[in-house]
C-alpha cells in the first residue's frame, strides 16, 4: 500500500500479486489490486480483481465495504455495488456502520440504482442519505441527474438550488446546471415540434 499511495504503481503491483499468490483469501488484496487497475485504465483486469474480492466470503468493515462499492461504481459493477450496500445497511448486519458511513452507503446504493436504471429507488436512497448529512452536495447532484432523466424539472431544480447554494462555485454543478438547461429546452422543443397544426 506504501508503494500504491507514493505513486510507484510497479512496484505496489508486483508486492499485492505476491500477496495474492501467497495468500488467495486475504481480505483487502484483491480490492488494492483493482484500485490499482483502475488508476491505470485497466478496466478488464480491475472487474476481475473486484469480482475476485466479492468471491471472498468475509464479514468486511464498514469502511472497507464502502471502499469496494466506490470502486465498483467507478468500474461499472454496480448491482454487485448494490448487492454489498444492501448487506451492509442490512439491519441484521453484525458490523453496523456509524451514521456518517450509513450515510455514503446510502448515497453510493442511490447512485448504483441511478445507474442501474432505478430511479425512483435510487432518489429514495439519496433523500435518505440527505436526512442523515444535510449538506451532501453529491447526493444532491445525483437527485438532480434522477430528475432530469424522469423528465422532472423542477424537482431537479430545486436540488440544483440547494446544492449551488452550499457550493456556489463549484465547476461540475455548473455544468449540470447546464445539463437541465439543455434538458428542459429540448424537452420544451419536442413538445411544439410534436404539435400538429390545426385544421383551417
């Protein structure tokens, strides 16, 4: 992991495949190797690595679960992102997460969801995730991208507002801001180009 975090990706790669080799069910292992895959744009190699740690039956820490479901929302695996967000928010779960980690597992289960095509899910998971840390300006910018998508305009705006209003400067909600610009006028657009004109 030293070797990771310094930026010597060789040599952080070849210390955790020996890792690996020496012990296949060392929880955390596999995990570092995908991370490492996915900083390097090997995205193949980092979906056999995460599917590989999801193989280990194990009882994670919560912290580390959460690190695992970030990895397999940015490497496209998100139903097994969901699938381990489920487990770990699971109320039977011997390893309960504190509010802050319930928090960010609901906001990571939401965004699964999003991109698993469940909207209306996944919009529920990040309200929850909002009551219990108010200011999560990226649970705000995943309800407003939920909006859009359902064509709700102005629930997507007033999300937009209220996360423009804790970040006012922040680049990326100014380009979603554009996003449901476009979004609105294009919708605007296709509903008066499929206006038929009246009969004289």
């Amino acid at each position: 992991e030293l070797a990771m975090d310094a930026g010597h990706m060789d040599a952080a790669q070849l210390d955790l495949e020996m890792a690996g080799r020496l012990a296949p069910d060392l929880p955390g292992v596999q995990l570092r190797l995908a991370q490492l895959c996915r900083k390097r744009g090997k995205l193949e190699a980092a979906r056999q690595h995460a599917r590989n740690e999801l193989g280990l039956e194990i009882h994670r820490e919560p912290a580390q679960t959460l690190e695992l479901a970030q990895l397999l929302i940015e490497i496209s695996m998100p139903e097994p992102a969901r699938l381990v967000l489920t487990g770990l928010l699971d109320e039977e779960n011997p390893l309960q997460p504190t509010r802050q980690q319930r928090s960010t597992a609901l906001l990571y289960r939401g965004a699964s969801l999003l991109l698993l095509q469940q909207h209306r899910k996944g919009i529920i998971d990040c309200r929850r995730a909002l009551k219990l840390a108010p200011t999560n300006t990226l649970a705000m910018h995943n309800l407003v991208l939920a909006h859009i998508e359902l064509r709700e305009f102005q629930r997507a705006r007033y999300w937009l507002r209220r996360a423009v209003e804790l970040r006012p400067n922040d680049t990326q909600l100014r380009s979603l801001g554009l996003r449901l610009l476009r979004s609105v006028v294009a919708s605007w657009w296709q509903r008066i180009t499929l206006r038929k004109p009246k009969a004289v």
